[in-house]
C-alpha cells in the first residue's frame, strides 16, 4: 500500500501545483483583467472613446507616453553604462552602488517619491540651484523623467549585467591588437551581444514606467493639462466617482503595457536576450 502511494505522490503534487498556479491564475490575473476591460467598455464604444479622449484624460495620457519614451531611452544609455562599470571597473563603493541599483525594487515607489522630494525639492539645495538657471524638478516634468528613470533604471542594468559577464575581454583585445578603436571594438565586440538584452529590457522599462503611480504622487504636482499622469489621473477619476472614466483610461494603459511586453518577448525570443 506505502508503495502505491509513493507512486501516486509525484502526480498528486503536479495537480496540486497546477491547481495552485490555476487559482493564481484566475483569481489575481484572468478575473481583474476581465473586470476592467469589462467596467471599460460596459456603456460601448461610444462612450470609451469620448472618456479616453476628454482634455484631462487625453492630455495625462500623453504625458504618461512620452516621459516613458524619453526614460526608456535614458535607461538604455544610462543602464547600460551602468553595468559596463559594475563588470569592467574596480572602484572603492562597487558593491554599494551595485547593492543601490537594486533599492527601486525593495522599497515603496512612494517612499522613492519622498526621497526626490527631499533631495531636489524647491526648499533643497539642488532644487534652489536648480531654480537659479530656470529649471524646476519637482512638481514638474523633469522631475516626473527623474522618478520614472529612478524606479526602472535596474531593467536594463541587471538585463545587461550578466551578458557583459560572459563576454572574455580577450576579444577586445585582438580586436584593439587589429588596430580598432575603443568605440570600433565596442561596436564590433559588445554591442551585438548586449544590445538585444538592453534594448528588451529598455522596452520592459517602458512598459513599466506607463503604469507608474507611487513616486509620481509625490514628485509630478498632478496638475491637470500640465503635470497629471495616466494613472494618477486614474486614482483621481475613481476619488471622484468616475469610475467608468478611470476604467477606460486604465483600459488604454493595459493595452499598451501589454503591446511592451509582447514586443521585449518577440526581441528575446528571436535573439536569445536576457531580461529580468
């Protein structure tokens, strides 16, 4: 009898893993998704496109768009940088700057708002410095690209990272040994074997970076046709029981971040790249 039941308990532990990832499934992914599209599109078409294209609405869509475009190219430039030090350089602080890339992940997106706030705020050194040459952060637009580029910077560097790990320095070597340059051998070397992984998870960032709410609280000022994001705009529609309005509008960012994550998927697929 024990040894029918040892037989049994590898298939009774698959159903019961399948069954536990089954309701995970349906119950925080199939069913929330299904309620707003559903809560979205309950009055029509009509009614989806005239919430989705209201001034505020429009205007805070936008807003949400291109600061994610500009942070996601950042976070490639940035990110990548970033990583090329962490694997190439030996500098006193490494493992505190690599251990401080990290921190977006392991903290509140809204305490990370706070810290913006009390580092470039208006009353802050920086802000004041800053306000000196015309230029505002917080409660404006750059300080809206800062939070963005402080919560998905880590995409692209631990994307990066582990690539640059396995790539053996004796290649640069023979390619500056043949007469390349810095940015020739990096091009010719680096390049090809990173770019899919950055540009992936640059794409995983932006898609990120749409649906940003904690941090931006904070640091945007949420000023509408100025400084109010998507899915701040979306909080405020529901506090102001419009709860149709924030569906739609929440409709429109899901389709979007899925359309980011599709695309990372097919770059990853089709060339190998990594992601986190």
């Amino acid at each position: 009898m024990s040894q029918k039941a040892d037989a049994l308990e590898p298939g009774a532990v698959q159903r019961g893993a399948a069954a536990a990832a089954s309701l995970y499934i349906v119950a925080l992914v199939a069913l929330p998704l299904a309620a707003v599209i559903a809560a979205g599109l309950e009055r029509g078409l009509p009614a989806f496109f005239a919430a989705v294209s209201s001034e505020p609405g429009l205007s805070a869509l936008w807003l949400s768009i291109w600061t994610a475009f500009v942070v996601a190219v950042l976070d490639a430039l940035l990110g990548t940088a970033t990583a090329w030090v962490l694997v190439r350089r030996r500098f006193p602080g490494k493992a505190f700057l690599s251990a401080a890339i990290d921190l977006p992940f392991a903290i509140p997106t809204l305490v990370a708002g706070v810290m913006l706030g009390l580092a470039y705020g208006p009353d802050t050194v920086l802000g004041r410095a800053f306000a000196a040459h015309g230029v505002e952060i917080m409660f404006a637009r750059p300080g809206i690209v800062l939070a963005l580029a402080f919560v998905t910077m880590p995409f692209v560097v631990r994307a990066v990272e582990p690539v640059l790990l396995e790539i053996d320095p004796a290649e640069e070597e023979a390619a500056r040994m043949l007469g390349a340059s810095p940015w020739r051998a990096f091009r010719t070397v680096y390049l090809p074997a990173i770019g899919p992984s950055a540009l992936s998870s640059a794409i995983r960032a932006l898609g990120r970076a749409l649906g940003e709410f904690g941090s931006l609280v904070v640091v945007a000022g949420n000023v509408p046709l100025r400084t109010l994001t998507a899915p701040v705009y979306v909080f405020g529609q529901i506090e102001s029981g419009a709860p149709h309005a924030a569906a739609a509008q929440s409709v429109v960012l899901l389709g979007l971040a899925l359309a980011m994550h599709g695309a990372a998927i097919a770059i990853e697929r089709s060339t190998g790249a990594r992601h986190v």
